[in-house]
C-alpha cells in the first residue's frame, strides 16, 4: 500500500469514528476485546497495514497479533471468556481515533518503515528511513519533492533553491568500509566537487563555472563513527547575447552563487551523502538550520 491510500485510509477511519465518538464499538463473535477484527490486518499485495491496539493485546508492528510471537492472547480474546467480556470491554471510539492520530507518524511504503516524528521544540522534524540506513533532521517546515532522483529530497516551499537531499551508492556495486576509502578529507572534497559540476554540465553556448572547495573536514560523531563534512562554493556566468557578432555585446554576467554542503558516512558496504544547497545571498539567513541538519546526519546499520 502507498503513502497516499494509507494517508486516505487512515483519514477515512478518522472521519468515521469521530461522528460517533462516544458510542462503544459492539463485541461479535469475529472480534475479539479491542472491537477489532481477530485478523488485525489488512491485505494489499505482499505488504500489510497494521491496525492499533486496544484492552491490552499487543500487536506485531508488521504481521499481526502478539501469539504470532509466541505470547498467548490475552484472556478476553478466548471463545470461553468472550461472553463474559461483552459488556465490560467495549472500546469507545475516540480512543481508537486517539491512537489512531498520535503525535508521531508511521508510514508503512512497502518494506520501507520511515518514520516522522516531532524533535523537541517543535522547529525541525526527524526523519529515520530504516530500509536503507539513515536517518536527520530537517526543518519543520519544509515539503517533500517526489521523483526528483535521490533517495529522498526536502525542499522549502517559499525558497527553492534552499534544499537538500541523500544520495546512496548503489549496494551491488560499492564496497566501502569506511569514509577514509575515498582518501583524506581534502581528496574526498575534489570528488564532491568534481560530481557537482558533471551535474550541472550545461550544452549551452557561453556558459562558464567557478568553482572552489572552501573546506573539507572530519568527525567522528556520537555514533562513533566518522565522517567527512565538505562545504563548496560553485558559481555559472552566461551571456545573454552569446551570438552577437561584436565581443561587446557578448559579456557574461552572474547567474547564480550557491553554497554546497555535504556530508559523507559508510555504512552496509555504501556510501551515503547527504547534501544541501543554498544561494549564497541567503547563507546568513539559512546557516544555523542547514548546520543543524548537518549535525544531525546519521548511517545505521540494516537489520537483515
């Protein structure tokens, strides 16, 4: 099930049980005490979407009931105490609604679990994909941008150009141990530097790039594990009239000056790159959120 049937599913449930709020939820003889069905699951293809929990009986976070991890159920879920359960273990609606719309947001794409959960303050938002190994915080306020090509991309919604996004080395064709396989930090930064530009490759009559590494720097982080932090500048002259006949009328002016931010970690045999961009003019503005961003970036291990 994708995000958007999962977001419309769980709105559809809300608006359900919100216009009878305060009515228990009937027992039958195909439920058990949470007023759930007994299978706790719905089907869609080989993925699953877990339904909460209630009375006490634990779910399994991916495939069911809490008996499918070898705890029984719980006793009002017994054909020979379920008569005597009716009435006293009924569930009202708004505390499965409560559940329902809780604080932290789990989305189940797939085999992917990501989680979006608010960070002290309320300022930034922490992003954990636990399929591919990472995990940061970003700015509250930010959107997610689909289909932009990197395993995930936040954007602000007023300033475009003020972005980020991870990239992720493909598995069955990296190797890495650590970040020092790219080199010293100095030499890793070139490499940074050098995709940056292939990726802004321009077919364009005129166009020139600058390009500097303003710094390339390691640590290890709480983790304790290392990393590689570097920070770039890039900017692109064209001209206007690049077909005139006359040297005069072809003089290039600044399009655009922009910071690059990256940070490199190893993880799983791959290498992970988070990076963030900024107009230069906006540096002053942006830099304690994409600082913080920054810090935050973590690898993690995959659990087969």
């Amino acid at each position: 099930m994708d995000g958007q049937m999962h977001a419309r599913w769980l709105i559809h449930v809300a608006a359900t049980l919100s216009r009878t709020a305060n009515a228990p939820i009937p027992m039958s003889s195909r439920t058990c005490c949470s007023g759930l069905p007994a299978t706790p699951r719905r089907q869609a293809g080989h993925h699953t979407l877990p339904l909460p929990a209630a009375c006490g009986l634990a779910f399994d976070p991916e495939f069911g009931s809490s008996s499918r991890r070898g705890r029984p159920p719980p006793l009002c879920c017994t054909s020979t105490a379920r008569t005597r359960v009716v009435a006293s273990c009924s569930v009202p609606r708004r505390n499965v609604l409560s559940t329902l719309l809780s604080a932290s947001t789990v989305l189940l794409l797939g085999p992917r679990q990501i989680t979006l959960a608010e960070t002290t303050g309320g300022a930034f938002r922490e992003y954990i994909d636990t399929f591919d190994g990472y995990s940061f915080i970003y700015p509250k306020g930010w959107i997610q941008v689909k289909g932009a090509g990197a395993d995930i991309f936040f954007r602000d919604p007023v300033l475009l150009d003020v972005n980020m996004s991870v990239d992720i080395s493909s598995p069955s064709s990296s190797t890495y141990k650590t970040v020092e396989d790219l080199g010293p930090p100095e030499k890793a930064a070139e490499g940074v530097l050098k995709q940056y530009l292939t990726e802004f490759m321009s077919t364009r009559l005129g166009v020139r790039r600058e390009s500097n590494v303003l710094s390339a720097s390691s640590k290890v982080a709480d983790d304790g594990k290392l990393y590689y932090e570097v920070e770039v500048n890039i900017k692109s002259y064209a001209s206007n009239n690049e077909l005139a006949v006359m040297p005069k009328d072809r003089v290039q002016s600044l399009e655009w000056d922009r910071r690059y931010l990256t940070v490199l970690g190893v993880e799983n045999n791959q290498l992970y790159a988070l990076r963030l961009q900024t107009p230069e003019r906006l540096l002053s503005e942006e830099e304690g959120d994409l600082r913080r961003v920054m810090d935050s970036f973590r690898v993690n291990k995959i659990q087969a």
